[in-house]
C-alpha cells in the first residue's frame, strides 16, 4: 500500500467520513471542525506512528501540530514520510 493511501485509510478509520478527498483537496481545513477530538488526535497520532513506523518526539505531538491535513504532511516530512 503507499503512503497516501495509508493515509487516506487512517484518515477514514479516524474522522469517520468517507470524505477523505475532500480534505485532501483541501488541506488546510481544519479537522477539528470535521470531528477531529482529543481523543482521536491520540488515537491518530499512534496509528500514523505504526503505518509508517516512527515515533513522534513528546514535542511534537501537539494536537495543534495534527489539525489539518498539511501541518499533518509538514509533520510527517519531518520524519522523512513523503505523502505523493
């Protein structure tokens, strides 16, 4: 599977919408006002870890640093993940 589609996946199992291309296509929209929760900021953070296997540092998980799908990208670029 690649990257984006892994994404896309975890993206699904997370926000519970099947509209994952609409964030795609759209960024900067801001997940939280698409049901992204404290919770599910965790369980998000953790899921992305084991697909692409890295560990975030306690810096940067931030739940502000996972609040759209580009600071998400920006994000992972950091650990050398590069979403096509």
């Amino acid at each position: 599977m690649s990257d984006i589609n892994k994404f896309m996946s975890i993206l699904k199992i997370i926000m519970e919408t099947e509209s994952i291309n609409f964030l795609l296509d759209n960024p900067e929209v801001d997940l939280r006002e698409h049901g992204l929760t404290s919770i599910k900021f965790i369980q998000l953070s953790t899921l992305i870890e084991e697909a692409y296997g890295i560990v975030f540092s306690d810096l940067d998980l931030l739940f502000d640093s996972f609040c759209s799908v580009s600071k998400i990208m920006t994000m992972l670029s950091k650990y050398e993940v590069i979403l096509n």
